[in-house]
C-alpha cells in the first residue's frame, strides 16, 4: 500500500527501527497536525475541563468564586429524584428510537433492495427526511401533532378516537403519556434513512448467487432472508445500532424543540437536563457533573457493545 | 475503483436485470410495491403537508383547515411575510456563508488527515484513526459548556467565528473518514511514478491525488456544507443577536409563545429544506459510501 517501501530488513535494535519508520513517515505526521489541532482544542481540552469543572461550585453568573467541592455535586445529582427519572427516559427516548428506526430501515433496504421499477426514484425518496434539518423536523411534528394538525384529523377520520384513548382534540405533546411517544415517531421518521442506506449497502455486498443456491433449494424468500440476509449483514447492524445509540443519547435538538424536557419532565433526558442546568440556569458545575456521567454511560455502552461487534466478526 | 463498488453493481445489476413481464405480477411483487406505497408515504406526508400549507393563507389556518392536505385559495404570501417581516434573507445569508466556510476549510483540513491515514503505515497510524473516530461520538453537551465559557473569555459569543469553529471540529471526523476511503481507491503506482520522474511526495499528492479525488472533495465539501446548514444547538447557544441567527435558529424563533404562525412557519421550513435536498440528490452515493466506509472499516 505505502508508495516506495522499502525491501523488509532484519531489525536488529528495536528503538531505533521505531525511530527510522517515524522519521520515514515524517510527512503523515504532518499532514495530521491541523486536524489534531482543531480536535484536541475543540474536542479534548473541553472534555477534559468540563471534567475538572464537575469538582468545582460554580455558577455561570458568578464566575469569579467557584470553590472545589469534590465529589459533592455527584452526590447531590444521584440523590435527586428527577436524575432517576431522567435516566429512564433517556433510555426510553434512546432505545425506543432505536428500535423504531432499526425496524423500519430493515423493511426500507430490502424492499430498496428488490428488483423494483423507479428504484433510483425510491430510494431518492426514502432519503428525504435525512436533509430535513432535525430542529425543522421538529417543528413540523410539533404541528402535525398539534390538536389541530393533522395526525388528529386522521385518526378523527378513521374513528380511532371513539376507543377512547385519546380525545379528538388530543394535544399529544402537552400529555405526559404521549409526548414521549410522539418525539419517538419524530425521531423515527428522521433517523430510519440512515439504517436504510448502511443495512442496503451491506445487502449490495452478499453474492447474488448465494440467493441463487437457496431458491433452487426451494427455500422461500423468508426464508432466505433468516438463512442468508441477516447472518450477512450482522457486523452491520450491530455497529449501526450502536452508532444510533450514541447519537440519540446525545442528541438534545428534537427534544429542545418539541417538548424542552416538560410536560412535568416526563421528556427529560439526562442530555437535555445538563443543558437546562448550564444555560437556563447558569449552573455550570453540575452540568459539568452530569457530563461527565452522560460520558461515562457512552463509554460503557460503547465498549461492551465493541466486544460483541468483535466476537460476532471473528465468528464469520 | 473499489470506492464507485457498490454503486456500479447497482447500477449494472439494475441494467442486467430482466424487467418483469407487464401482464404476470407476482403476488410477491405486488407486496413489495404496496409496501412500498406505504414507506413512500410515511416519508412524504408530512413533507407534503408543509409545502401544501405553505401556499395557505392565515385565515383558513386559522379556520383549523390545517389539519387537511386541500388549499381552498392558496396564496404566496407566507413567502413574502418571511422576507418582509422577518430578516428571513440574513438567516440566509448567515447559514450559506457559515456552511461555505466550513465546506472549504473542514475539507482542506481533512484531505491532509484522510490522505496520511489512507497512504502511510506510520507507528501510532491505528491510534489517531481511533482519536478522530471516537471525538466523532463525544456527547455534544459535554462540550458545549466549556466552549461556551472559553468563546464568552475570548469575547467570541455573538460572532461568526464561535460557528466556525464549532462546525468545522465537527465536521472534521467524519470528513477524514470519507476522504480516507477515496484517496485509498486511487492506485498508488502513479504517485510512484510522479516520485520516480523527480516529484515529492507533497509534490506527487497536490499534482496527482488532489485532482484525481476532485469528485470525493467536493463530496465531502457538500457532506460538511449539509452538517453546518442544519446545525441548530450550538447556534441556538452561541448566538443571541437577531443578525446572527442561522436558518435553524431563525425560524425555532418565529414560533410565538401563545399562536402559531402556521403559515410563516411552513414557508420557512420549505425555504430551508430545498437547497438541502438539492446538494444531497447530488451526493447521495458518494455520502453512503463515505458512511459506509467510516463506520464499518474502522
């Protein structure tokens, strides 16, 4: 792969071997020097300030006097009953999310994945809401989900309403029952595109004729899809899933538009309270604290669910 | 080129593939088109009703007809109201310029990155692949704050630069992954060869890479464009001035507390989506091939 290299010869001092491949890859140290310079004051030094800001008091509005108080705002956040609360409806916002957006990008790359008429034309068409900024998508659900928008005159029409369950003018994000549900949906119709085109990129690379084999088998196409499909694209699914985890963990825009967290925090996640503490009320210390253990979740998750990408590709 | 891979398989698998005979739909068939009728429906719906209320005037809004795909007198004066009472043509302008410059600098930065990453197998090489990785998935919460604080000390709040700054960190991740994936589909026999005629290596990448990957950079310059345009929190958080409000931020703030303007936001979102869906009907097979390179190969 590397232009000009060199016939592979005897190392005889380890150290200095190291040194001569440095000092022969100069130019890619090089190259990386102003991304990592971006990264490391935009990304890093942050992180790693907002970690040292989790020890101290400090209130955005008095700047001057922040005293360090160890471990006690920790302490505090664990201790306050919304931070429970909060932490089962990130999980509720992430996991629904996920799942609803793991589901319908399934069934949107096999069907994409037929031999369809127009099928440049669909999968055009499946990619929309992925350009429709989140904020705006927001928005639009926001009033599709009003009590006088859309979603209501539908279900009016098809006489959902007479069960019972929600009234004909039901205000779905002013409910606590169904607000989380409804930033579900918005997250779903924005997010499924992404599944879509990795799980039909993976599908584009599974031989044709393995699909071939199985129907001279006679294997049905359900079949084939349990049997051939799925086993395929396994190391794809999982690390896209956990790319959705990650992302919608983090991600504040939609709730910050639809709901900021009410009605009664039954749409408070962990992400959005850090934001609320920090920029609503100006405390920057326990913001910083609840980074912090937003941070260290991700990376729980992060790692376990490596060693399950790593063990399912070795099994391949 | 193992980059255009997928797509020329598409492509050709489309070309080879024998149409179904017209008068002998399969039952199968048939499930996957009304499935499909479904999806497609799912996805244009609410896309619909925006642009259809779009063209509403006020008062059927207001007569609750928002809650139909039908205009009985559709009008265009939600789009006049946009430019005429908001700065709708600054919000504009800030989020094209700050989506620019970030599209030219976050690629130029990352064509250097993407390149070594993709040519040199130099010690520490898996290690900075994993640091641009994982700064890609760092909550963006556990930033913001303390950035906020170094943009208030460094008197950064309210101007440009807070944006660009942020963006292009953002966008810099992923924009090396991508351009990883094209420069390592060029073969690296013809920059040998610029090498063995007297070029350097800088020399062989500006005179034979760079132009050679011009469609994979301008990609990646329209992938880091489409990032800025549809950011929102950050410029929500960085900016209080009306002037300097982004698209985003500007129609999140023509909500009013009590009425909806219903019309005027239709109109926005519409205004703001199109140039979007434009430049991604452009880029749409070089992004899934950047995705699906960054996130599987690393």
């Amino acid at each position: 792969m590397t232009a000009a290299q060199p016939p592979k010869r005897q190392h005889r001092q380890p150290l200095q071997s190291f040194w001569r491949e440095v000092s022969r890859n100069r130019l890619a140290y090089v190259f990386l020097v102003p991304a990592f310079v971006m990264l490391a004051f935009v990304n890093l030094l942050p992180m790693v300030q907002g970690a040292a800001m989790s020890f101290q008091l400090f209130n955005l509005f008095r700047p001057g006097n922040r005293p360090f108080v160890g471990l006690e705002q920790y302490q505090d956040l664990v201790r306050d009953p919304l931070f429970a609360k909060a932490f089962v409806n990130t999980w509720y916002y992430t996991l629904g999310s996920v799942t609803c957006q793991f589901i319908l990008g399934l069934v949107a790359a096999v069907l994409l994945n037929q031999r369809i008429r127009f099928q440049g034309i669909f999968r055009g068409i499946v990619l929309i809401p992925w350009v429709v900024p989140g904020s705006l998508a927001a928005m639009m659900f926001g009033l599709l989900f009003t009590s006088a928008g859309l979603v209501n005159s539908v279900l009016n029409a098809i006489g959902f309403s007479q069960l019972g369950i929600v009234g004909p003018d039901h205000a779905w994000l002013s409910d606590t029952r169904t607000a989380m549900p409804t930033i579900i949906i918005t997250n779903m119709w924005k997010g499924f595109p992404f599944f879509a085109v990795m799980f039909l990129a993976a599908m584009q690379t599974i031989p044709a004729d393995l699909y071939e084999a199985a129907r001279i088998d006679g294997a049905s196409p359900v079949r084939s899809f349990f049997d051939i499909t799925l086993p395929s694209i396994r190391p794809t699914l999982l690390i896209t899933t956990l790319l959705g985890i990650l992302w919608t963990f983090n991600s504040i825009d939609l709730i910050y538009i639809l709901t900021s967290g009410g009605p009664f925090y039954a749409t408070l996640t962990l992400p959005m309270w850090a934001y609320q503490q920090a920029f609503g009320r100006g405390y920057i210390g326990v913001a910083s604290a609840l980074a912090v253990i937003i941070l260290g979740l991700m990376a729980v998750v992060a790692t376990v669910y490596l060693i399950v990408y790593r063990r399912t590709v070795q099994q391949q | 080129m193992a980059l255009m891979d997928v797509q020329s398989r598409t492509r050709s698998g489309s070309a080879v593939a024998v149409r179904p005979p017209r008068l002998h739909v399969s039952r199968q068939h048939l499930l996957t088109y009304l499935l499909l009728a479904l999806l497609v429906a799912v996805v244009i719906v609410p896309f619909l009703w925006m642009l259809v209320g779009s063209f509403r005037p006020t008062y059927e809004h207001m007569q609750r007809q928002g809650s139909s795909l039908w205009i009985e007198n559709p009008t265009t004066e939600n789009y006049v109201r946009l430019f005429a009472e908001y700065d709708f043509a600054r919000y504009f302008l800030n989020s094209t310029f700050v989506a620019l410059v970030t599209a030219v600098f976050a690629t130029s930065i990352s064509a250097f990155a993407g390149y070594s990453l993709a040519r040199f197998r130099f010690p520490g090489r898996g290690l900075a692949g994993f640091l641009i990785l994982t700064t890609q998935m760092l909550p963006s919460v556990a930033i913001i704050i303390p950035l906020f604080l170094w943009f208030k000390q460094f008197m950064l709040i309210d101007t440009y630069w807070a944006l660009l700054i942020a963006y292009n960190a953002f966008a810099i991740p992923f924009c090396t992954w991508m351009l990883r994936g094209f420069f390592s589909s060029i073969p690296p026999e013809l920059e040998e060869a610029a090498q063995v005629d007297g070029a350097s290596q800088f020399g062989a990448f500006l005179k034979i890479v760079l132009p050679l990957s011009a469609p994979g950079l301008l990609a990646t310059a329209i992938f880091s464009f489409i990032l800025a345009w549809q950011e929102f929190l950050f410029a929500v958080t960085f900016t209080s001035r009306a002037d300097l409000r982004t698209l985003t931020v500007g129609i999140a703030s023509m909500r009013g507390k009590d009425v909806i303007d219903w019309g005027l936001l239709n109109a926005g979102v519409v205004v703001t989506t199109i140039p979007l869906a434009i430049l991604f009907v452009l880029v749409q097979r070089y992004l899934v091939q950047g995705l699906t390179a960054g996130a599987i190969k690393g």
